[in-house]
C-alpha cells in the first residue's frame, strides 16, 4: 500500500469536520464541537 501526504485543500473540508465529528462523538464530546465548514476552510488558505 502507497500512502501519500500532502496539505489539506478547501476541497478537503467536508471529510475534515465529519473526522473531527466522528473522532468527538467516539469520545462522548459531540456536543462541544463548534467547528463548521467555513471555519475549516479559513484555516486552511
């Protein structure tokens, strides 16, 4: 298996927030994520 890294691109943020949503409700903490998608992709660029 090939893996390859590289930076995160706007296209990216959906994935991004449903990992940090996904990761949060496995650790019972759901409820206090505030990112949305917009603030994903300010940080981003």
């Amino acid at each position: 298996m090939n893996l390859t890294f590289r930076n995160a691109e706007r296209k990216d943020t959906l994935l991004i927030l449903q990992f940090i949503k996904e990761l949060a409700d496995y650790e019972k903490m759901l409820n206090e994520v505030v990112a949305v998608e917009a603030t994903l992709e300010t940080w981003i660029c």
